[in-house]
C-alpha cells in the first residue's frame, strides 16, 4: 500500500512540476579578487503541503510529499567511461544541513559550500572551480516525514556532458519528444527506490532501537549481579565482623569477671586484715592476760610466804612463851601447846587447799581465754563469708554508711520499689547511698546504640551499663539530687561532683541541668560535663545537637548531652584516645579515663 502511494505521490509530483530541483549553471563568474568558478550547482526542496488546516481529502492526496524536512545532502559521483564497472563508482559528500545543523559554509577541495535548512523549505549551493566537477554526476538527497508521520527519502540526479555539437543537438532535439516518458519511468523508479531506501533505514532503526534495549538490559543484569554480589560479600564482611565482635565481648567478659572476682578477692582480703588487726588485739589481750596471771602467782606465792613467815613467827613467839611458861604449868601448856599445833596444822592444809584451788581457776580460766582466742578467728571468717548474705540492704541511701552497726559490702544489687528495676548501689563512698547510672571498665558493652536503648538502659549493673533515660528521669525529676563522677586517667582516681543533677523528661529530649563543680579532676569553668548544661541529649539515629552541618553523635561515636559538639564525651568508643573515644576536656588538657561510673544521690 506504501509503495502504490509513493507511484501516486510521484505522479502527482511530477505533473505539478513541483519538489526537489538540482540544477548546474555553467556560466563561469568570479569577483574580484577571487578563484574563478566554472559553475554553481544548486538544490533545492520547498515544503509545499501546508502544516495546518489541511483535510482529510487533502491529507489523502499528499500522501508521499513532505510535509516536514529533516536534512539535506548533496553527493559527486565520478564519471564513469565504458569500460569502468557502475558498481566501483565512490559518492563524495559535499556536505549537509539538518535539523541540528541548520546552516553550513565551508570551502574544501577546491569547491565553495553552503546551505540553509529553515521552516518548509532547504537549499543547498556548491561553487565548482575544477573542470572535471563541472562535468561530474551530482546527487541531491531529502530525508523529511509525510502527512501520516512517516520517514519518506527523496533524491535527484544530475549528469553533465561536454558541449554537444550542431548534429548532437538536432538529434536530442529528434528524441526529446521520447525523453518526457523515459524521464517519468526513471522519476518512478526512483521514488520505488526511494520507498525501499525508507523500508531499509526503518528496519535499520527498529534493529538498532532492539540492540539498544538489549544492551541496556544486559547492563541492568550486569549492575543487578553487581549490586547482589556486593550486598553478599557486604553480608559476610559483617557476619565476619560479628563474629570477631562476639569474640572479643567474651573474651572481655571473661577478663572483666576475673577482674571483679579479683577486685571482690582484694577487698575481702582487706575485711581479713581488718578482722586481723582485732585479732593481734585479742592476741596482745591474751598477753595481757597471761601476763597479769604470772604476776598473779607471784604475788599468790608472796602472800602465802608472807602469811606462813608471820604465822612461823607467831608460833615462834608462842613456843618461846611457853618454854618460859614451861616451869610454871608444863602440862597444862603442853596440852595446850598440842591442841594448837593441831589446829595450826589443819589451818594450813586449809590454806593449802584453797591456794591450790585458787591456782587451778586461774590455769582453768586462762585455757578458756586461749579457746577463746583460737575460735576468734573461725568466727571472723563466718562472720565475713555471710556478712553479705546476712546484711544486705534493702534500700540505698545517703547515711546508711554511717549509722549501720554491721558491714554491707561496697556495692550492692538492689530492686528500687519506684523504678521497679535493679540497681546498683554504693554503700561506701562519703556514707553510701549512690545510685550508679553509668559505669565503663571494659569493652565488653557496646555504648553506641540508638535512642530505645539508651531510653530503658542495657548492660548488667554488675559489669558495663547505661540504667536508662527514663529511670534516671523519674529519680532525680522529683527531688534534688548530686552527681558524682569517679574516674581513673593516667592510673590516677580522681572525681568530680554536682551540686545538683537532674534530666528532662523525652518530651523535651532528656535535656541536661547540672549545678556547681568541684572535685579532683582540675575542671576549668565551661570545660568537662559543664559544657553541656543546658543540652538535650543525643544518639546516632536522633541529633538534637546545636550544629546543624553534623551529626555529633555518629562523629564521636556515642550518646551524650552534645552541643557543638562536647567538651565530654564517656559514652564514646572504648580504647581510643581521640575525641570521638571516652575523652574528658578539663581545660588544660585533653584527657581519655580508662575507667568511669557515674551515681547519683538524693540530697
């Protein structure tokens, strides 16, 4: 059907003697100054279907004609003698205009192009300086779009021959009648041509059109296979990760468990030494005692010498008495004399008696205090090993340290009835009663979590923990509380302390009010926790922090009251001694404790 309209259209143009038009004038012309020309070959194509208000009707009878032209072409083909080959014949493109390129001028080889595409109508013109151009084959070429929107090609041949002789013209002249048919044949085999061209370069854009979605698909797969296999070895990398994270919070746990059962080993031993000393006081009482006894003794023994001698004396005194009494009434002192050492003799072995017995209570209760002595110790033991069993608290307070009559143990794991968690409690620090909220000792806990966790806390309060935004609130939101800081930097304790402490509630992102500083860490005014009164608290996955060009919390690696950004920073990562580590600004210095615990305590 293409092709019947395109014979149509070509008859239609060849009776209205109207289209594209080549055509060679050979007048030789220069100006001045300039290279002589021997003709001017020119071609020329108007767009004679108007762009709008056309009919159907008029639409039907403009089938094949162009209603709009894309670019034109002009080409030289060599002259070709008899005995050369039609087939070798090379084309040689003067040039073109299009669309993109709607105007040309340029001078090559010896010819002088230019051309113009404009709206409806596009002329091209070749100035020929050579002789053997002028007698060359020209080809003109119009690729535009018909009144259905299809791609039509239009193209006009013009071959020049040397100047005919009188004879030549009188039989052109003969045959010219005949040539009006053979000019229409070849018009029409022409536009034949021109339909199979426009199938072919069709065809060739659809072809191209599939390759391009081709590619591009194979690219899609070849990104998507990209992109999966990265997400895969993404996906080990971090598995691996994990596992070397794992790896090292056991590890660290179990070093952080030895540490505390051998920090719970020392203070023990501190409990025997101080039952030690009570015992060298037992001892020393012992000596005492024994020493007390001895002299006991001899001052027994000197008694009874003394009492034995005056008794000796006396009944020297007697005998003599009645020696000289003898005389006078002998047995009547006699007798008497009897009776008396009688009862001389039993008075002693009275006195015997009860020096004896008083020697063997003394043996007696002097074995009693060794037994005493020797159980002081197996009781001091008991006493250590159930102290904490036996003497737990039950609530954490400010004084219990001082008004308690037995030992609580330095820290202890408590249930609060208003938080209805566990907490830890210190009982010895300046009378007890602090409640931790924060402790780092290791790496075994991973302080770089998002806002939930930070809100109801995690770790163990006997190790690594953060006891919650929401629990630390409802603690000091009522009452007036202290905060107390304790720290360990370059193997040194020192601590700073609040006079008052407290955190908003979530509405108003736990924002931070501290009091006055003092302590022995050697905070400057504005330095250390300071800096950030006043400031909400932030995570990596919420940034209230003042600086609006960065996250603080994911460029410090942590959670914390940031401003812009910290001057503090003990939620930050473990071991590393730069800003975005567990770092403390005192003013002077920059500092990285390597070890923390942060309490509180109800004024």
């Amino acid at each position: 059907m293409d092709r019947r309209l395109c014979v149509i259209s070509a008859l239609c143009l060849l009776v209205s003697c109207q289209g594209l038009e080549l055509s060679l004038n050979r007048q030789s012309s220069a100006l001045p100054g300039d290279r002589k020309f021997c003709g001017v070959l020119t071609c020329e194509e108007t767009n004679i279907i108007p762009q709008n208000d056309t009919t159907d009707q008029d639409q039907d009878k403009s089938v094949g004609l162009f209603k709009t032209i894309d670019s034109m072409s002009m080409f030289k083909t060599a002259s070709a003698d008899s005995k050369t080959n039609t087939k070798n014949k090379q084309d040689v493109l003067f040039g073109s205009v299009s669309s993109q390129n709607p105007s040309l001028t340029r001078v090559t080889n010896g010819r002088i192009v230019s051309g113009l595409l404009e709206a409806g109508r596009a002329t091209m013109r070749v100035k020929l300086v050579k002789q053997e151009d002028c007698e060359a084959e020209f080809t003109c070429q119009v690729r535009g779009l018909d009144t259905q929107g299809k791609e039509i090609v239009s193209s006009t041949h013009l071959v020049q021959h040397s100047s005919p002789t009188s004879d030549q013209v009188d039989s052109r002249r003969i045959i010219s009648a005949n040539s009006n048919s053979l000019q229409l044949l070849g018009s029409l085999q022409q536009l034949v041509t021109q339909s199979i061209n426009s199938l072919e370069l069709s065809l060739e854009d659809k072809i191209g059109q599939l390759q391009n979605r081709m590619e591009d698909r194979i690219l899609e797969l070849q990104k998507e296979v990209a992109d999966r296999s990265g997400a895969f070895e993404n996906r080990v990398e971090d598995k691996i990760g994990d596992f070397h994270n794992d790896f090292r919070s056991v590890s660290d746990s179990l070093e952080r468990r030895l540490e505390d059962r051998l920090y719970s080993f020392e203070n023990r031993m501190e409990d025997k030494i101080d039952n030690n000393s009570n015992l060298n006081k037992l001892i020393q009482l012992d000596s005492k005692v024994s020493a007390e006894l001895a002299q006991f003794r001899i001052e027994a023994k000197a008694d009874m010498k003394d009492s034995l001698d005056v008794m000796r004396q006396k009944l020297q005194g007697e005998q003599r008495k009645a020696l000289r009494d003898v005389s006078e009434n002998f047995e009547m002192d006699l007798n008497k004399t009897y009776d008396l050492l009688h009862s001389m003799d039993s008075d002693f072995d009275l006195l015997k008696a009860y020096g004896q017995r008083n020697l063997e209570t003394v043996e007696n209760q002097t074995e009693t205090i060794r037994e005493m002595l020797t159980s002081a110790d197996l009781t001091s033991r008991c006493l250590l090993s159930d102290t904490t069993d036996l003497h737990k608290p039950q609530t954490c307070y400010s004084g219990m340290r001082d008004t308690m009559n037995e030992t609580y143990p330095r820290y202890a794991i408590m249930t609060d009835d208003t938080l209805h968690k566990e907490i830890l409690c210190d009982t010895k620090t300046l009378g007890g009663g602090w409640i931790v909220i924060q402790r780092r000792a290791s790496a075994d806990q991973n302080f770089f979590r998002t806002w939930e966790d930070y809100k109801n806390g995690f770790g163990d309060p006997s190790g690594n923990f953060w006891l919650g935004n929401d629990a630390i609130h409802n603690l000091t939101y009522k009452y007036p509380h202290e905060l107390r800081i304790d720290m360990k930097i370059n193997d040194q304790d020192v601590f700073a302390e609040y006079t008052t402490f407290r955190i908003e509630a979530e509405s108003d992102n736990y924002r931070l009010r501290l009091g006055s500083y003092y302590g022995t860490v050697g905070e400057k005014p504005g330095y250390g926790l300071s800096y950030s009164n006043n400031s909400p608290f932030s995570t990596f996955d919420k940034d209230n922090d003042d600086d609006s060009s960065t996250n603080c919390a994911i460029k410090n690696h942590g959670a914390w009251w940031y401003k812009s950004c910290h001057e503090s920073n003990l939620n930050g990562l473990w071991g590393v001694r730069e800003l975005r580590g567990v770092h403390w600004d005192t003013g002077p210095e920059n500092t990285y404790p390597t070890f923390s615990e942060m309490k509180v305590r109800r004024i």
